[in-house]
C-alpha cells in the first residue's frame, strides 16, 4: 500500500498479449513477458484512486528490442487535513 501523497513510477513496453522465448539476455531460460496498451496501465491506475501526473510513449532505441516504452507517473491522494 502506498502512503497518502505518495507516487508510482512505472515503465513497461506497449503492445497486447504476452511475449515467449527461450532466451533472455543471451541465455538459455525461458521467458514470457505480458505487454499492456497505455490505455490499459492508466485505466486500472484511476480505479486503484491514483491520478496520473505524466503518462507518455518512448519509440524504441535502434539497437534495442522494437517495442515502444510506456512510462505513467501517478499519485495517491494526499491525507485530509
């Protein structure tokens, strides 16, 4: 549970449905990884009773796997008095 006032960083990477491979960071494991629309992330953040702050899209680096990044910041609501 986060304390009244207090903030979410989040970053995850865009798509729909899961990712699943045999190898992570050049090693033999298996891996699965779920992917999220923005929409999604920031849609169960307002029905957690945060407010998003910032939320935006990254394209991906050339060098790096081509999915596009999310990032949302959020906030709990501050105490009362």
């Amino acid at each position: 549970m986060l304390r009244p006032g207090g903030r979410v960083l989040l970053s995850a990477h865009e798509g729909v449905g899961t990712i699943e491979r045999d190898e992570f960071l050049g090693k033999p494991v298996p891996f699965v990884a779920t992917l999220f629309t923005l929409d999604e992330i920031e849609g169960v953040l307002r029905k957690l009773g945060l407010t998003i702050r910032r939320a935006e899209r990254r394209a991906p680096y050339p060098t790096k796997h081509p999915t596009t990044r999310l990032y949302v910041e959020a906030t709990t609501p501050p105490t009362n008095g």
